[in-house]
C-alpha cells in the first residue's frame, strides 16, 4: 500500500494540474456515475492530504475523498485523455490536463462535517504542518500494545506504514515489540522528528530512502538494493541478509498480521 508520502506527492500533482480549472468529471467504469456527475465542472480550489487520504476541495464545497487501498492507481497527462482502458472509477478532464484513477478502496463525495470527522479520526501526520504529536504519545503512552503496531495503526500516525515504521524503529534502536507504555517521551520526540524527516525527504524524492550516509552502497563498497519500492533501507524486506551497521542477521515476525523486519542486535 502507498505511504503517506505518496499521497501528499498526489495531492501537491493534482493541485498543480488542476487548481483554479473548471473539471469534468465521468466514471467510465460507471461505479462512481453519480457523484461524478455532481462533481462535473466545479472549480478545484484546494487539494489536501492527510495520512493515506487524498482530498480535493471544488467550488461549492464539493469534497472529493479517494483512498487508494492497496490497488489504486492514478495516472495523468496533458492535453486530450486516451481512449478508456481498464476499470477507471474516475476521469477528470480540464482544457489542460487529465487525470485517471482506478482500483481505489474509496472514492466518494463528502460533506464538510463528513471531511471534518475523517481528520478527527485520524492521528496526526508527521508530513502536516497542523500536526500534533503530543495526541499520537497520549495514545501510545497508556497502551500495552507493541510499538510496531501503534505507529501502523492510522488512528494512532496516519501516512506511516511498513516501511517507514520499521526504519524508523531501526534508527531509533527501538525493538518494534517494545510496549507502548514504555516509551519514553524523550525517545517520541526523537522518533517523531526523525518520521517527520525521512517523509519530507520521501516526498521530494518520491522515494523511501533511511540509511545514513556512511552506510550507503558506495561508503561500504556494497550493492545497491535491488527492489520494486527503490530506495536504501535497513532493514524492511531484508530477513537473514546483514546489518549494515552490526553484520547481525535480520530478523521477520509479524505484528497484527504485518510482516516486521529488525536487527535483534541495533534493536535489542
Ligand atoms: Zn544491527
């Protein structure tokens, strides 16, 4: 599934496809007929991310919600779209540019309290610039529950998921079964900070990278990590291969049914 990041880069994309253009709006695939139809030339005045969310604000308060769930997909380009291919839930078209979208978990009209209870559901987002860490540690500080598990859980950080939360983990030399109770505020606010600083780095890269500059490929005469996600990591789908820092083996488990990745030597 997307991380956060992808989806503030979808947001700051469209915003720049389509802000101030009158947008036509049709669901070739059909399943998004009729609130594509009240959408259809409104104004784009805003978009916003918030965690995996991607918004779009028309004119008339017309909110467009689409989550991407683990198969959506939105491609885009200019001038005139290309013939329908495939399930498009979506087509937005200007005199400019358009934009498709296929394969969400959610694409859907929403009021401005309906908006407004989506963010109050989620935890704050360490790539918005409104975001309140303080009501993440509030949570995390009173539970049992392993660490790993709070940081994936939207309500808790949204726009964190496995990878960031196993990195950041790693950086952290915190092992992602450590009880939510027993972190310690200092180490939430490093925490923190660093998932606010590997993300802004994700959306200007459109990457995932965490690992250190002395730990790169070209500093450790290493090979560079072959895998469809891109991007240097430590230790996220790295089971039995070393640790760049300690040489220890990898270790996989699972939380909440989520594949984990750490180093039981840097995370002990
Ligand atoms: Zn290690």
């Amino acid at each position: 599934m997307p991380e956060g990041h992808t989806i503030h880069r979808l947001a700051a994309r469209h915003a720049e496809l389509f802000a101030g253009d009158k947008v036509l709006a049709a669901s070739p695939q059909g399943r998004f007929a009729e609130g594509a139809a009240l959408l259809s030339g409104s104004v784009l005045e805003a978009t916003e991310a918030y965690g995996k969310h991607l918004l779009h604000h028309y004119a008339g308060e017309r909110i467009l919600h689409v989550h991407l769930g683990l198969y959506g997909k939105v491609t885009d380009g200019a001038g005139e779209p290309p013939e329908p291919v495939g399930q498009i839930r979506l087509r937005l078209t200007s005199d400019r540019h358009w934009l498709d979208l296929r394969g969400p978990t959610a694409c859907e009209l929403l009021t401005p309290p309906e908006a407004a209870a989506l963010r109050a559901r989620l935890g704050p987002d360490p790539l918005r610039a409104d975001a309140d860490p303080q009501r993440a540690y509030a949570r995390i500080s009173r539970s049992s529950t392993p660490l790993a598990a709070l940081l994936l859980d939207q309500s808790v950080v949204a726009g964190t998921g496995l990878i960031f939360v196993t990195e950041a983990l790693f950086r952290a030399g915190l092992p992602p079964t450590l009880p939510g109770r027993d972190l310690t505020r200092p180490d939430w606010d490093a925490l923190w900070a660093d998932l606010v600083e590997l993300m802004t780095l994700a959306v200007a890269t459109g990457r995932i990278d965490t690992v250190r500059a002395e730990h790169l490929p070209e500093a450790m005469g290493r090979p560079a990590r072959v895998d469809r996600h891109g991007g240097e990591v430590y230790v996220y789908r790295r089971p039995d291969h070393p640790c760049h820092v300690c040489a220890t083996p990898i270790s996989r488990g699972t939380i909440a049914t989520r594949n984990l990745y750490w180093c039981p030597t840097c995370q002990a």
